[in-house]
C-alpha cells in the first residue's frame, strides 16, 4: 500500500509542478498575465496530462528512487524530450504563447522533477556518508581489480549499501582504453600486475577481484598477487555474467582454496546424466563418504527410480540418508549397512533390488596407513571390487563405474596398486558380462575426507606448523563436484572397458598450497606460521602421472575427459585374484609378491 501513495504523491507533485511552472515562467517573461490567462489554462489541463502520462509511460512513478542512476536520470530526459515537443507544438498554435515560454518551462518542469526523484538517493548517500564518519575505524579502504560491468555493479551497490563499511577508492583493469578514466565514479589508475603498488600507496584494507569470467590462471594469479600485500582478498561469485546484473554486496566473498586451482571448473552435460539415470535404481557403495555422498547428491536430484546406498560406515550413512530426507522427501531411498568385502551379502544385495547402474566408491585410500596395513588395502580395494562387480554382472547390471585414482598410474605404493588390479577387473569383467563396465580417474579431491587440505586447516587452527612432506612434491587436484561431474558424465559416455582420465590442468605444488592457504586464513607464511619439511612417506611419490604410457588417449565430447585405451588382461587375472584374496585374509608375506606380478611397477619396500 505504502509504494503506490508514494506514487499517487509523484503524480500529485508533478502536476502541481507543472501548474507552477507554466504560469510561473509567463509572469516572468509578460509581467502581466491577465491578458493571456484563459488561454494558458486551457493548455495547461492537457500539459499536466501529458506530463503525469509521459512519466507513468517511462516508469518514472514505479522506480525504487533509493537506487537511481544513469537509466533514471535518462528515462526522466526523454519525457522531457517528448514534453517539450508538445509545447512547442502548444507555442505553435497559441497567439499568446511564445517558443521562449515552451523551452523555459519544459527545462524548469523537468528539473524540478528530476530533484524530486534523485533527492532520496541524495539522502541515502548522506546518511551512509554521516553514519561511516560516526563508525570511521571500521571504515575499509578499499581497491576493486576488474573495471567491467560487474565492478561497475558492484561500486554503486556498496555505495547504496546501508550495511557495508566499504569504501571503494580506486580500481585496476588490464583493457588500456579504461586506464586513467572513471568507472561509477571511481578512477582507474593501473592494470592488475600493479596490485601490490597500488595497495600500499592508497593504504588500502581490502582488494575485491571483480573478475567472475576472467580466465582461472588470471584470477590465479592476481590472488597471489593481491595476497603478498597483506590485505583481506575477497571475490565476487563466479555465477555472474559479463553483465554484472545481480550482483550485490552479499555476493562478495572470501578467497576459497578452489579459486588457487588456476584452471576452469569442469562442464558436464546434464540432458546425458538426465538421460541414463532417470527411472533407474542406482546403487552407490561408499555412499556415506566425500565422493559417494556428493554422488548421491546429485543422483538425487536426476530422477532415479530408487536410490541405494551401501555403507560399512553407519554415521556417514545415517548422515547422507537424513540430508536427502530433509531436501528431496519424495526420493526413493534405501540405505543399507554393509562391507564389500562380504561376498554373500553383496550378492543377496543385488539379487534383491537388481541395481540398473551402479557406482562404486567404496574403498581405502590412504596411502601410508595402506603401507602399514597393506592387507586391508586387498581385502576392501581388490576382493571388494571383485565382489561389487561380479554380483553386477550375474544380476543384470546395465552400468558399473568404479572411482579409481591417478596413483592408479605406476603405483609405487600398495593403495595405488591394488587400485590399479581393480581397473584390470573392471576391463576383465567388461568381457565376461554384458554389464558395460568403466573406470574413472581422477586426482587429489580438495576437501575430501583424508585430503590434506582439512589437514592444514587444523595445523593453520593449532597454530602450525603446517607439515609438507617435500618442497617439490606436486599432485593434480580438483573439487568434489568436478570429481562427481566427470563420474556422472562417464556414465553417459560408456561402452565399456574404458578407463576415462579428467583433464585436471597443470599439477598443484604441496608447499605452494600451504603457503596460499595460510595466507587465506589471515598469517604470513613461515612468519605467523611455520611450514614444516617432514621427509616423504612410506610409498609416496614426488609426482603424480595421469596415465599409463601403454594407454594412449582419446577425445571425449567433454574436452576436459579422455578415455585410455583398454589393455590386455591376463587370462589368469580372475584366479590371481582369488589367490591374493587367500594370502590377504591370512596376512602372509606373499600377498605383496602376488601384487607386484600382476602390476610390475609395483616395487615392494622392504622396510614394511
């Protein structure tokens, strides 16, 4: 009710406005009305329609005039444009009035109105100007980089923010036709390579990176530079188009390590995850942990006819099922509590709710806990694999995707080996069944439980040192939705036996890592906190390669996937199996020797 009197209000004004102005400026230019009176009022009814009609047609009794700007202050031009075409038109016609009269009291209408609109900006300025002077040692200085739309959006709407205490004093861009000029009234004074200059001379608090489409590697990159001046960095999400439309202050936020990954998050085409998922039962084992739940998150939400999820793990499992109770009740869901390792329980599983595609997930995956407990590793990697896959193809499974992992490629350690003997089942079983059987493969997942970036953020909690086991060491990383993506597009692509291997870009250094997340979290490196050499662990290695050089590479319709060439699989790979599954369950020594025949370069270490 209260928006449309303040509308009834403008109409009002604007009438009474134009009623001034038109017998106002025919005293000051006649000093004696009285001779033209009747034929002025008889114009100024239909000037005053005209007038309220004009604005009302240009929007001018519907905007929030809290926030007007250039499109308001243009919309208000062209009414009088057209308003003043009509007086003239009125001059024209009139023995009384003059074109001096038209011009004069179109120019004094307008500009009162135009007052009348950008006063409550004026106000809004004035309070936040007076209320900032009041908190002035919360008052932030801050440098905005990217001058486009969306740093343009994003100045007018921190200067219109009652709540911020930001103040934007300057800006850099890397387009030269925008150095040395103005954007939303502030200047700007250098490219992005002159951050840390620029911070210190301006003495700012902050540096907001106003960039969302920018190339990874640029943004990358000037985080790192924007961090080295000890300001807060913050972003804008990176949701936002060119045209910066939506944005807003609440939009701003802090630098996550995510955005250090320098390369562009992977694109899936959802029409095919749609496609083979909807009206499936779909089983996930491993479901309650970081790559299994994210991908019973996701399932979820694609229509499956019935989801299940196999867990050894009760907590994680009851935590997943209550999240997607909470968010999709009408979701068919089962969540069972089970080992892979159970060969009879698995196949009662799969006899029972005959899964049309299956994810599986389940698996141990620490390499220097595996080192020292290297039975396990066969027992759940290797025999669970065999398991899983098996039931699927004697009980009619369509599709089999098992999350495999770069340290997979000439495993050095038991956790990587026994994952690459699951990708020989995985192409062995492609051939025994009729199930379309794929691998996929993937690096380091930030966030994931295990990882090292929770790691860190407890070290960075206790107050350090952080620990990296060597200053060289690098592995390839990417987000737990980027992993779930390309799981989920691998299913699409399928025809079986693949081993598809993800694009990840170039490898991420550990200490480099380090040294950015402790800047994240507010400390100076190796200042504030100590980044720690502790020594290589029991199977680790330096680098970490993505694929096989037996395997070659193809092209995906998703340029950021590609698929390895399936190998020749030892006709006696079902019966090592079986064998190694023997010596694991009674923990002998020959069990590491059963594994380094079936992966060569696998290299036992003796000091385990």
């Amino acid at each position: 009710m209260n928006k449309y009197l303040k509308s009834v209000g403008y109409v009002l004004l604007d009438m009474l406005v134009t009623f001034v102005s038109y017998f106002l400026i025919l005293r000051v230019l006649t000093y004696d009305i009285g001779w033209v009176i009747e034929d002025a009022f008889t114009y100024l009814l239909i000037g005053m329609g005209v007038v309220v009609f004009l604005n009302f047609i240009l929007g001018l009794y519907t905007g929030i005039w809290m926030y007007a700007g250039f499109w308001e202050a243009i919309r208000i031009g062209c009414s009088a444009i057209l308003a003043l075409f009509f007086n003239l038109f009125v001059a024209a016609i009139s023995e009384s009035l003059s074109v001096e009269w038209a011009i004069i009291t179109t120019f004094f209408t307008y500009i009162i109105i135009f007052i009348t609109r950008f006063l409550p900006r004026l106000k809004n300025s004035l309070k936040k100007y007076l209320n900032k002077k009041a908190v002035a040692d919360g008052y932030k200085k801050v440098l905005l980089v990217g001058a486009g739309s969306t740093g343009a959006t994003l100045i007018r709407e921190i200067r219109n923010s009652y709540v911020s205490d930001m103040d934007p004093v300057a800006a850099l861009d890397d387009d030269p036709n925008k150095i040395k000029r103005y954007v939303s009234g502030i200047k700007v004074v250098g490219n992005t390579r002159e951050i840390e200059y620029f911070a210190k001379k301006l003495g700012v608090h902050e540096i907001i990176i106003a960039m969302p489409s920018a190339d990874k590697k640029v943004v990358s990159r000037i985080i790192f530079d924007a961090q080295k001046t000890g300001c807060k960095v913050k972003t804008v999400s990176g949701i936002f188009s060119n045209s910066g439309a939506g944005v807003s202050v609440s939009d701003i936020k802090d630098v996550s390590i995510d955005d250090l990954l320098g390369r562009e998050q992977i694109k899936v085409n959802l029409d095919d995850i749609l496609g083979y998922i909807e009206g499936k039962t779909v089983l996930v084992t491993g479901g309650g942990g970081s790559i299994g739940s994210e991908l019973c998150r996701q399932i979820a939400t694609h229509n499956p006819q019935k989801l299940i999820i196999v867990d050894i793990y009760e907590n994680n499992a009851y935590d997943i099922e209550q999240e997607l109770i909470r968010n999709l009740p009408n979701l068919n869901l089962l969540v069972l509590i089970a080992s892979v390792r159970d060969k009879k329980k698995i196949d009662n599983i799969f006899e029972t709710y005959k899964p049309e595609i299956v994810f599986h997930a389940a698996a141990h995956k620490h390499v220097p806990l595996m080192e020292t407990s290297p039975n396990e590793a066969v027992k759940n990697n290797v025999i669970g694999t065999f398991n899983v896959t098996d039931a699927a193809g004697r009980n009619g499974t369509q599709r089999f995707v098992l999350i495999s992992t770069d340290k997979a490629v000439n495993p050095t350690n038991i956790m990587g080996a026994t994952k690459r003997i699951c990708e020989m089942i995985i192409q062995a079983m492609d051939k025994k069944y009729d199930t379309e059987y794929v691998a996929v493969r993937f690096g380091n997942v930030l966030g994931s439980n295990g990882s090292v970036i929770p790691l860190f953020k407890k070290q960075i909690k206790n107050g350090g040192p952080v620990t990296v086991t060597h200053k060289d060491i690098v592995r390839y990383f990417m987000t737990i939705p980027e992993a779930v993506s390309l799981v989920l597009q691998a299913g699409a692509y399928a025809k079986g036996g693949e081993i598809f291997v993800l694009n990840m870009g170039e490898p991420v250094r550990i200490y480099d890592l380090a040294e950015n997340l402790i800047r994240l979290s507010g400390f100076e490196p190796n200042v504030d906190i100590d980044i720690k050499i502790i020594g290589l662990r029991p199977g680790e290695k330096l680098y970490e390669e993505r694929l096989m050089e037996e395997e070659g590479l193809q092209e995906t319709e998703n340029k950021m996937i590609s698929i390895g060439k399936p190998l020749e699989i030892n006709k006696n790979l079902f019966t090592k199996i079986k064998e190694l599954g023997k010596e694991a369950i009674e923990e002998t020594d020959k069990m590491k020797e059963l594994v380094s025949e079936l992966v060569p370069t696998y290299k036992i270490d003796k000091r385990n």
